[in-house]
C-alpha cells in the first residue's frame, strides 16, 4: 500500500460484508415469521451459533411476547446444551435477566415453569450448569431451591454442588 490515505481492498470488502450483515439481521427481525426462524435454529445443532449470536448481538432486543416464546430454547441451551453454545446461550439469558424489569420479570417465570423438569433429571452436570447460570443472572431465590434439593441427595456429586453454591443462595 503505497498511499497512506487509503484503506487496502480488505477493509473496504469487510466494511461492505458488515453493512450487508446489517442489513441483513433488519430484514430477518422484520419477517413475519421471525420467532419461527429463530427457534427453528435453535433447535437445529448446526444453526444454534448463529441463532443465538443473533440474540445476543441483536441491537434492538426480542420484544416481551418474543422473548416468552424463545427464552425456554434459550435457556434450556443455557442450562443443558451444546458446551460450545452454552455460554453465549448463557450471555443471552443474562442480557435480558439484567436490562429491564418487565424482561427479567419474563426470565423468572420461564425459569420457574423449567424448574421442576431440571430437578426431576436428578443430572449433576446439569444442576450444577443451572447453578451457574443462577449465579450469572442473580437469582438466588431459585438457586435456594435448587441447592437444598442438592442438600439432600445420596448423589455425592449433587450434593457437593450445594456445598459450592451455598454461599451464593439467599
């Protein structure tokens, strides 16, 4: 590059593939079948990335009746899923459990209507994933809930996920 004042051919082609990417992510959040679209991804292995980089990196935020319905896959992705998703899944959750009040009031009910099938798997992966996420989103009601269940467990790995999180419980 011998003109100092011009940018090379990649970074005008990146700035391009990025304001078509914007584009893009306006055009997919305007179509009527948006939520469609994106549990579909959610619910297939390979499209999961995007599907929730999509969330996360969303400007604009799932409107209240969106995040209803796409938060449980969210969660559900949060607390049991593919390790490499599961901690933008767990950024997703996190966003909309911190932002705003009528959100992380959404974000509490979905987690209080998953609660009983995540301790009904008598999982410790899992237990311990949904104690982490707890933890994350600052809901240390439910996490009582759940460590007392671990309290009580015969499972040595369950019950030393109580005595991890104790500390973190209300």
């Amino acid at each position: 590059m011998n003109n100092s004042g011009v940018l090379p051919d990649e970074w005008c082609a990146m700035q391009e593939a990025e304001n078509l990417l914007l584009v893009c992510r306006y055009d997919l959040k305007k179509h009527a079948d948006f939520k469609e679209i994106i549990l579909l991804a959610l619910s297939t292995l390979s499209e999961q990335d995007a599907a929730l980089r999509f969330l996360k990196d969303d400007v604009s935020g799932l409107n209240d009746s969106e995040l209803a319905e796409i938060a449980p896959a969210v969660i559900d992705i949060a607390v049991d899923g593919n390790l490499d998703n599961l901690i933008t899944a767990r950024a997703v959750v996190l966003r909309y459990a911190s932002h705003f009040l009528e959100s992380r009031k959404i974000i509490r009910t979905v987690l209080d209507r998953l609660m009983d099938g995540y301790l009904s798997s008598e999982d410790d992966f899992l237990y311990r994933r949904l104690a982490e996420l707890l933890v994350a989103i600052d809901f240390p009601d439910i996490l009582t809930k759940l460590i007392s269940v671990c309290k009580d467990s015969s499972n040595p790995d369950i019950a030393e996920i109580h005595d991890d999180f104790l500390k973190f419980a209300a």
